[in-house]
C-alpha cells in the first residue's frame, strides 16, 4: 500500500477549543497506518457564518497515510463523533471540525469527499496555517499557496490574546 501525504483542517469553537483541537490531534495522530508528522500554529477565526457564535481555533496538520480517502473519512468522523460533534446549523458552532484539505496530489469529487477541498481557496483560517507547515505547496487544480493567499477577499483571522 502506498502512504499519501495528506492535510488535515481543524477548527473548533465550543468547549475548550484549544483543547479541543489538541484532544483531536492525539486521536489523529493513533490512527492506524497514519503518522502525525506535523501540526501547525493555532489561530482564531471570526465565524465563517452566523456571527451569533463564539470565534473559532483553527489549524492544519500533516500526515502519511496508507488509508484511503473513504477509510479516512470514516476515521475523522469517528473522531469528530467521539469528541461529541453535533451540528446544530450550517457553517454553525462546532466543537471539533476535521476536514480532509488534500490527499497526496488526488482530486476526489464524491457525494462525500471533494479533495482538494471545496472552499479551500476561500479561507484564509486554511491556507495561513497550511503555508506555514507547507510552504510552497501546490494545490491541485488550483496553484501554488502564496499566490492563492494573495488573492483572498476576504479575512477571518484575528489576533489571540
């Protein structure tokens, strides 16, 4: 089986979302054939959507992998079911949000995986942290990372005290 390079978005708003993220990071980093090999800084967020929601933590971690995309998928569900993730509203509070970036150089379009993700070009709460564990990453079917960082709109991130 061959191990894929894959990126990992996570994001939490409730609970200790510091915390959050990190208890999440263990969980990502005992799966099988999968080896956490780095994390990024974390960083707050304004809410993406409803703004009657607390801020969010945000990073982006790196690992190889021999699962597939739908092996992994099923694992961060897992994750994200244990940590007790429930969605109450589209892009709403969350306590743990794991969300599959890339997967090796794969473009996956499935009714349960689009990789590279679908809004990644949009998120600067994703490509900041990922331009600092992946500098000079290219983005399939989308360019390289400093460039997409430059053409944001719009910015979410804000500073942690």
């Amino acid at each position: 089986m061959t191990t894929k390079r894959v990126y990992i978005g996570l994001g939490s708003n409730l609970a200790d979302p510091v915390e959050q993220l990190n208890i999440a990071l263990e969980s990502i980093a005992s799966l099988p054939a999968t080896q956490l090999i780095q994390t990024s800084s974390f960083y707050g967020s304004k809410p993406l959507g409803p703004q009657d929601q607390p801020d969010f933590i945000n990073a982006v971690c790196e690992i190889q992998t021999e699962l597939t995309p739908a092996d992994l998928l099923k694992e961060l569900q897992t994750i994200e079911l244990e940590q007790g993730r429930i969605k109450k509203r589209h892009w709403g509070e969350r306590l743990i949000d794991l969300d599959i970036l890339l997967f090796g150089e794969e473009v996956i379009d499935t009714p349960d995986l689009i990789v590279p993700h679908s809004q990644i070009t949009l998120r600067d709460f994703v490509l900041i942290p990922l331009a600092e564990i992946a500098p000079g990453l290219v983005i399939p079917q989308k360019g390289e990372i400093s460039e997409l960082i430059s053409q944001l709109q719009e910015s979410y991130l804000m500073t942690v005290n």
